[in-house]
C-alpha cells in the first residue's frame, strides 16, 4: 500500500529505540544489570562503524567514474548555484527528483522526473547501497526473519555440571550483543548447565572460510568499521572505552562491552590545561592481546577536563578470544562456572542440541543498521542472502550477488550498472547509478515491507545520520533519507513528503574530489523537494 506523506512524516518516531530494553526479563539480576547496559553501549560502536566517512583513505582511492555532459534539463536556479559554489563539476553529479506513484493506478506508467540529471552513470554510491541490500533482504527473507544461534555438546551432564565441550554454531547474526548473550546464557541454564568442565568450540561453517580476506578500505584493521564478517560475530567485535575527568585530578575508564578476559591499566590524570581537540593522541591508547589471551588496555598521560566524556572505540584482536572474554563475563554474572579454553572446530556428528537463539527480527536489525548506517551490520546481512535454508552450502559473496540477481530479475529491476562487492557501501568498487536507485526506492515504497524500509532510514532533523541536519527547518520530519559518505563520496537517496501532500523519491550521488563541498547541495536538494515539487 502507498504509504501517505502524513505516515511518511511520522513513522520513525515511533521506531524501536537503538537500544531498545529486552521483553524477556530473566531473574538474573546481575547479569541482566551488565547485559543491558553494555547492549545499549553497543551502539555507541555502532555509530563508529561509519566513520570512514572521516577518514581519508590515501592508499585506495576511488577510481575514476566516467564524466557526463550535464543534464540538458536545468537544476532550479537555487540548486545550480549551490552546486556551482561547491565547486563540483556538474557531470560528476547525479540527481533523480521523482513523484511516488502507485503502479495499479498508473498501470506501471511513471511520471517524468521532476529533475533528471545524469541519471545513468554508475557512480560510487557510498552507504547509499545499503539501500540496496535492505530492500532485497526485506522482501526475500521477510520482515520477522531471525538468525539462529545453537548450542551443542558432546559431553554427559552430572546434575547441573556439563562434562564436555560446549559448541555454539552461528548463521552470522548481525545483533549478537550483550543483551542477546545474556538471553542465550539464561537459555542454557534452562536447559539444565550451570558449571562447564571442557572448552567452548566456535563452529563458523556457516561461512564459507575466505570471508573477510579483503583488505580493510583504509588500511585500519583495528577500526570497527572494518570488522570482518563473522558467522559468530559477537558484540561487533569491538570495544569501547569511555573515559571522565574527576575533580580529584583521576580519569574514570569504564569499558563496554563487559570481557572477562580484559585488564585495563589507567595512568590517566586529568588537567584543565589545553582544549579537547587532540585529546586521544594525549592519553596513548593501546589495546593489545598477550600470549595467554588476556587483553591488555593502557592508558596514560593527561585528559583534558574540557573533554567532559568522551569514547575510543577500537576493534579487538582475535575473535575467538573476544567471543569467550564475552561470554565468560556474562556467564559469571549470572552464577555460572567453565573451566576450559575456547577454539574454533566443527559440531561433532551427534552432539545433543542443547539451545537455539532466535535473535532480533530482521526489521529490528536494518532499523538500527540504516539509522546508525553499520557497515559490519550490512555485510552480514548481505551474505544471509546467500545463506541456504538448510544450512548445507556456506554463504559466500558469490552466493549472495547470485541470489540478489534473480531477485532483480524476479521484479524486472534492471540494473546494468550496478556494481555490488559487499553491499554496505564501504568499498571503492561499488557502483549504481541514480536511475537504477530510483527505480528500487520507487518499487520498495509500493512493497508490503516499505513501512519497515521507511522506519529503517534516518528521518531529517530527528535520528539517525540526518538528526543533525536540517534542524528546525520545514522539511524536518518530514523525509527519510539515507546518507552515504566515503572520501570523495556523498550521497543521499530517500524519500520526501512534500507539503502539499505527496511522496517523491530523492537521489544525489557526487564523486568527486571537492564531494564534501556539497552538504549544502544535498541539503537545499531535500529541502526544495519539500517546499516546490507540485
């Protein structure tokens, strides 16, 4: 059904909060405590998991796209001089302004764009392409799918002790934070275990094993953003640490999410000397794993007490030591006891089924994807594509472009431009053109699942990516537009409810070396949307 600009304008106000409280209480109370708050903290993460679009990847720049003639149809005068103060050359810029229509009332016949300008170049479409991976997710998996999470042994019980391995299987679960962990914990003391004697054995095979080979954009393999994909991925595999100043002259250093396996050395004191630009650089953060896996967290030198409170998130060295300092933690919290190590393997032919975790629903999971705009997120949910139901093949890239070309084919959405390495946008390879973005926003709107898409995506002036933007101006609550952003790169694709009543799709994507010049652009663009289009 259509969705109206009146739900258009209000339907993320009422969306599910990042870090949402979990409808199953348990009567742990301890672990419950460290669970929710390190499961609310997981998003503070979350928000770092687009910062490449602060960084400045020197080492893989972006490759040239071709330059187009500019569009022989005119931006308004107010947008072409906007576009002309940036700096940017019009051929690198692609913008699609264009009415919502309902394919049964025109009988699959589209209006004109309202402004079409150089609809058809491939272009580098940043975390725009998450667009791209969560509307094929929404209608091939379904709106209430869930990632399953198992735990096996092949050990005996003696009363409530587990002599054995306990093997826990993923499918690549996106959302697997603290508060999904302590519900799993909670799951496995229900089924009977409260001390275990023998290791926890990480099975991945859901995966197929060259995932995550790629290089890391920028070459910063301890930013979370470039966390690889993991069929166990816990907590994003990433740590972050909050740091404020006391008037006593100490720094109080909390860290999130809770790890067993973690010693933080604080030799922070605090001054009222210098500004907090350069704050990190003053307190030399290292995070470093030892040969018996304990991480190591150091800290010293001098905070500054016009920081107030700030955060350094970082990726953790080893997955399978991070997973187990995890789950130990909680574990603990909750009463429980192991003894043993942590190793990847393989479940065991007849290892007894002990739990299965149903995580977060998939309209859950792209909600907090696309307002946070969580690379590692999107890569995950962009090889459950091509995960099978029978858990028999391993997902794969391969497998999931496969599946996502019949999907397009299915629904007669050509996309010859369309250029897909992880489907999160953090890639230099990636390319669509804002003809084929539109033609996807135009079938998702009038999709049973375009309520869940429109939730999903940062509404302007109010969450998200876009709640700084174009505050207190009319447009304001009023369109849901993802944004992308890489060096060179920026882009904004969406929707926007006019003030006379109706729905038009909005697409701009600029390559070029001054792209950061055209916020303004980008701005005036949804705005001018909201105020001219007839």
């Amino acid at each position: 059904m259509l969705l109206s600009a009146r739900s258009l304008s209000t339907t993320s106000l009422s969306a599910h909060a990042p870090c949402g409280t979990s409808s199953h209480a348990t009567t742990r109370s301890a672990a419950v405590a460290v669970a929710r708050a390190a499961g609310c903290a997981a998003f503070a993460v979350a928000v770092a998991m687009s910062a490449p679009a602060q960084a400045k990847p020197a080492k893989h720049k972006m490759p040239k796209v071709p330059a187009a003639a500019p569009s022989a149809t005119p931006l308004p005068a107010p947008l072409a001089r906007l576009l002309a103060a940036s700096k940017v050359p019009a051929g690198h810029v692609s913008v699609i302004v264009a009415k919502v229509d309902n394919p049964l009332q025109t009988r699959g016949r589209l209006a004109a764009p309202l402004i079409s300008m150089n609809a058809k170049v491939p272009r580098n479409p940043a975390s725009t392409m998450k667009l791209v991976t969560t509307i094929a997710a929404l209608d091939t998996l379904g709106p209430d799918y869930r990632w399953r999470t198992q735990a096996f042994t092949d050990g005996q019980f003696d009363g409530r002790t587990l002599n054995g391995n306990l093997y826990f299987k993923g499918t690549g679960d996106p959302k697997l934070v603290p508060e999904e962990m302590e519900k799993f914990v909670a799951e496995l003391h229900n089924a009977g275990v409260t001390n275990i004697n023998g290791d926890i054995v990480l099975d991945r095979s859901a995966y197929s094993s060259d995932i995550g080979a790629i290089e890391a954009i920028d070459g910063g393999g301890d930013r979370p953003y470039n966390v690889a994909p993991d069929a166990l991925l816990y907590s994003f595999k990433a740590v972050s640490f909050s740091f404020s100043g006391n008037p006593n002259g100490t720094v109080n250093v909390n860290v999130l999410p809770p790890l067993a396996n973690l010693q933080v050395s604080n030799e922070l004191s605090s001054t009222d000397a210098g500004n907090c630009g350069d704050w990190l650089t003053r307190i030399h953060p290292t995070l470093n794993q030892g040969a018996d896996g304990m991480y190591v967290a150091r800290f010293s030198g001098t905070y500054p007490t016009a920081c107030e409170d700030k955060d350094w998130n970082v990726a953790a060295p080893d997955r399978d030591r991070f997973f187990l300092g995890g789950f130990r933690a909680l574990w603990q919290a909750s009463g429980g006891q192991f003894n043993g190590n942590v190793r990847t393997g393989m479940v065991p032919p007849g290892a007894k089924l002990l739990v299965t975790h149903r995580g977060q629903t998939l309209a859950e999971v792209v909600h907090d994807m696309n307002k946070f705009s969580n690379n590692v997120m999107a890569r995950q949910l962009f090889l459950t594509l091509g995960l099978p139901p029978d858990g028999k093949t391993p997902a794969s890239v391969t497998r999931s472009r496969a599946a996502l070309d019949r999907w397009l084919d299915k629904h007669d959405l050509s996309m010859p431009g369309l250029v897909v390495e992880n489907g999160s946008g953090l890639s230099r390879r990636e390319r669509i053109s804002a003809a084929e973005l539109t033609g996807l926003l135009q079938h998702a709107i009038n999709s049973p699942t375009a309520q869940v898409l429109v939730e999903s995506m940062p509404t302007v002036g109010v969450d998200g990516t876009m709640r700084n933007r174009l505050t207190g101006s009319p447009v304001a609550g009023n369109a849901h537009i993802k944004t992308g952003t890489l060096d060179d790169v920026r882009a904004v694709a969406g929707y926007v409810g006019t003030r006379n009543g109706d729905i038009y799709v909005v697409v701009s994507l600029v390559n070029d070396a001054k792209a950061n010049n055209t916020r303004a652009f980008n701005d005036a663009l949804i705005s001018w949307v909201y105020e001219n289009a007839p």
